[in-house]
C-alpha cells in the first residue's frame, strides 16, 4: 500500500505550510516557485536560455475491460501506456542558426541520435530550485515567426520536441 493511501491525501503539499527554509516569504509561509529564471541544457547544443517552454506534462492510458461472472455492470480500469506530451520552446531569433541546424540535422539524415535535457528553474539568488530531466529528445517541429514590413516585433522561432520521458528533479530543490 502507498504512503499517500496510508497516511492520506491531507497531507500531501504540506510544505508550503513550512515557517523554515531558504523559500520561506514574508509571512512566514513558503512560496511556489516562479518560471520566469529558467535555462535549458541540451546534449550538443550547451545551455541555452529560451522565452518559453511548454509542455511538461503526462498521461496514462486507460485500459477497460469487462470482467465475466460478477454480474456488475461496471468495467475494470487498468493503466496502460504512458504518454508524455511534447515539449515547446521559443526563443527570439539570432543570427546564429543554433536551433535551426539541431533540427535540419535531423531533417537531412544526418543525425537520428536522441538527447537528453536538464531544464532548471532558479530563484531570485540564481540557486537551481527545480530541474527536469527530459529523456531522449528530439525535434520534430521547427518555425519561425512571419516577416512583414509592417511589424517591428521581434523574430521568433519554436521548436518542437518529441521525447521519451520526463522527471523532476526533488534534489534540486532548495530549502
């Protein structure tokens, strides 16, 4: 049996009750990490700083399947397969072509080998408070934001990651 079925749902997320730490606000309560301080490091690419990541989420499959002789009319439930959902990233435009290449390498043949990603949040003292852990990468997307004359915005392009998997990171949290 888990801990959360043991011990109950209360209390689960009672850190932020938490009156100690390194993330512990004004009124002596601890805050939710802000997404703004962020970095991403990938395998062939370095660290590299982004407007926007998206994407970190999962869900399982659900298998159904009715049972014969009980006589209820319900299905059993059993988890299948997990799917994770693709990552997104957008980053204004330079003159070094960095994201583009890591993605037309893919596209000309020239490379097919998945990466790995550590993608960390840092709080307002530039320590690492959480990272994630994306498994085996790879792009699948690439755009860059439309040109017009009329627009003075900057560029920006998006690439799109598919990959096998995502973990956070509990041993970077601070506090």
């Amino acid at each position: 049996m888990s801990d959360v079925a043991t011990t109950g749902i209360q209390n689960l997320g009672t850190e932020v009750l938490t009156t100690t730490g390194s993330n512990v606000g004004p009124g002596g309560l601890s805050a939710p990490l802000r997404g703004f301080r962020f970095t991403a490091d990938f395998e062939g690419l370095g660290t590299t700083s982004f407007k926007s990541v998206s994407g970190f989420g999962s869900t399982v499959d659900v298998q159904e399947y009715r049972e014969g002789g009980f006589g209820f009319l319900t299905k059993r439930k059993l988890p299948g397969l997990v799917n994770y959902d693709e990552i997104t990233l957008e980053k204004g435009l330079y003159s070094n072509p960095l994201l583009y290449n890591f993605f037309s390498d893919y596209l000309e043949g020239q490379t097919f080998k998945p990466v790995n990603a550590v993608i960390t949040v840092f709080d307002n003292a530039g320590s690492p408070t959480a990272s994630w852990q994306v498994i085996n990468a790879w792009p699948s997307s690439y755009k860059s934001s439309d040109l017009s004359a009329e627009d003075s915005s900057i560029l920006i392009e998006t690439l799109t990651l598919q990959h096998e998997g995502i973990k956070r990171d509990i041993t970077a949290t601070a506090g």
